[in-house]
C-alpha cells in the first residue's frame, strides 16, 4: 500500500494506528536469501516492484512471483519466455501471457484506466517493444491509444491520426531503422514525448544505435530517450507524466 492508502484505511477504521506504523515503520523489503524484494517501493514512488524475468532461475522466479503477488494483490512480469508462462500457470491458472510484449502479469479486475498516453511505431516491427510500453502503462493504470505503422516513409498515415496524438498526455514514439519518427513527433505535439529506439533494421542499424543516436541528437524539443528496446522504462515514465498531468 503507498502512504495515502495506508492514511486512508486509518481514517475509514480498516486499520488502527499501531498496524499503519507498523507498516510504515517496516524495513521496506522482504528477505529471500536470492532476492532482496522491494515492498516498500510503492509507498516511496506509487509503483510497485516488477519482475525481470529474463535469465532468473525456475524457483526464483517462481517464488519471487507469488511473494509479490501476495503482497500486492497483483503482479507484473516483463521479457518472459513461453516456458516462463507454463511455469507459472501451474501454479497460478489466472495468469495472463501476451507472446508479442513478452508480458505476463496477473491484474486486479475492474482497473481503472484514466488520462491519455499515446504509443506509436513507425513500422509494424516495432510493435513487440510499443506492446511492452502500452501494457506496461496500462497495468500502471493509464489509458494507452495505440497508433502503429506511421513512420516517416510515409507520413500522411500519421496525419491522418494526428489529433489523437496530440490529445495526448504523453507520446510513446517507437522506431528502428534510422529512428525518425521522434523527431517528427516532437515537432508536432505540446506534451512530452518519450523516444523508445528499436533493434529493428538492418547492418548499418547496429543493433538499435542507429536510431538511439538520431533520437538523443534530435533538434526538436521536448524529447527524452529510454534505452534500446526498453518498452518498459517507456511505459513506466508515461504513466508518470499522465500522472502529473492529472495532477496525482
């Protein structure tokens, strides 16, 4: 629970005081020999720990699943395998994967989804790491608006949506290649806009440092670059900007 939870369920009589200091006053984690888990981070920064799950051990992800499942009520997992998914689903039939954003997540019914956060790709190649960015904000509860294949090959498919996107709260602009659609983006809307550089092109491309170098070189303003791939940092900083426009 974050700190304005915890007041509240005070205020409503669901906890006394002596248990809300308790939970105030806890060390903030949970010790698990192979993992230290972050229970204190939503009180601190309004967003729970997630998972990584990329290269963990079979236990360890499994354990560190249900533990964060247990004391949030809710659970997200990013960049995990097919194997992960079974893995998981025997213990906890509920779970959710999405074999494109490599999500998997058990999710509290009835989210609210509120403000507006627009995520764009320039090709539909892209679109493994914009899914990453959107359903990480959705899970995060904002309202995502989805807008793939409008790069800059040809531009009149970004017009024809650009009201949208500059109705935004935040823009999520998605690309390989040469990473142009940042920039463009960037020209066009009043709001921030987060620049996500895909591995996504060939030779020259470098695996993505083509287009991470375009996007943090960018003259237009207004532009701040996540790292290659990194639909998650991107996802996670939109909810953060729809946040503050929202005035939370």
């Amino acid at each position: 629970m974050t700190l304005e939870e915890i007041l509240v369920q005070v205020q409503m009589g669901g906890l006394s005081p002596e248990a809300a200091g308790k939970l105030i006053r806890q060390d903030g984690y949970k010790e698990m020999d192979y993992a230290k888990l972050d229970t204190g981070r939503k009180a601190r920064t309004g967003f729970a720990e997630v998972i990584y799950c990329s290269n963990k051990a079979d236990a360890h992800l499994l354990k560190i699943f249900e533990r964060l499942y247990m004391e949030e009520g809710e659970v997200l997992g990013t960049r995990a395998s097919q194997a992960q998914y079974e893995l998981v689903k025997e213990k906890f039939p509920e779970v959710q994967y999405d074999p494109v954003s490599r999500i998997l997540k058990i999710e509290k019914p009835d989210k609210i989804h509120e403000g507006k956060v627009a995520v764009c790709t320039a090709g539909t190649a892209d679109i493994p790491v914009a899914e990453e960015a959107a359903q990480t904000a959705e899970y995060f509860g904002t309202h995502v608006e989805r807008i793939y294949d409008v790069g800059v090959s040809g531009m009149h498919r970004l017009f024809s949506r650009l009201e949208i996107i500059q109705d935004a709260n935040c823009v999520v602009a998605v690309a390989g290649m040469e990473g142009a659609l940042a920039s463009v983006m960037g020209g066009l809307v009043s709001r921030p806009v987060i620049a996500v550089p895909t591995s996504v092109g060939y030779g020259a491309n470098f695996h993505g440092l083509s287009a991470l170098l375009t996007m943090i070189n960018s003259c237009a303003n207004g532009i701040a670059t996540v790292n290659i791939d990194n639909g998650y940092g991107a996802g996670y900083l939109a909810t953060q900007m729809n946040r503050l426009a929202l005035g939370k």
